[in-house]
C-alpha cells in the first residue's frame, strides 16, 4: 500500500490507515533493506535488476505477496537509475 502511487507521495493516506508506529516502521525497514541489496549490474538490464531485487527480498520475507515485491523492484531501479 505504502507505494501504490509510487513514485507519487500517499504518505498522509498511509498514516491514516496505518496506525500503529510499529507498523510504519516495519514497512520504512523493508524499503531501506531493498535499498540496501548490492546488485552485480553487468549487462542486466533495469528490468532484470528490479526481478533480482524482487527475487532477494522474497527470500529475505517470503509473507510479501508478489505485487509488493514487483513494487519493491520498481522502487529500487526507480531511486538507482
């Protein structure tokens, strides 16, 4: 939810249906752990990272459905390229 209208701002949404600050920052901790993954960029293209990074978070949290890790993809390459 947090980045459904990424890379367009849904913060005050967010905060209203996600009350409780552990929660909030539980989701800020998996946004700065997909910014943290190190990608080998060879020849890959954007694509290619955004499913390697989807790939390396589901392995990390497989609870996160495939819409928010192809979320997580888009977030990364979105902030690298």
């Amino acid at each position: 939810m947090f980045l459904k209208r990424y890379p367009g701002s849904n913060e005050e949404e967010f905060s209203s249906e996600v009350r409780t600050v552990a929660a909030r920052e539980a989701v800020r901790s998996i946004l700065d752990e997909t910014m943290r993954i190190r990608i080998d960029w060879g020849h890959k293209s954007l694509s290619d990272i955004g499913h390697e990074v989807a790939a390396v978070m589901h392995e990390r949290h497989p609870e996160l459905s495939p819409a928010a890790l192809q979320k997580l993809g888009n977030y990364f390459t979105y902030l690298v390229k």
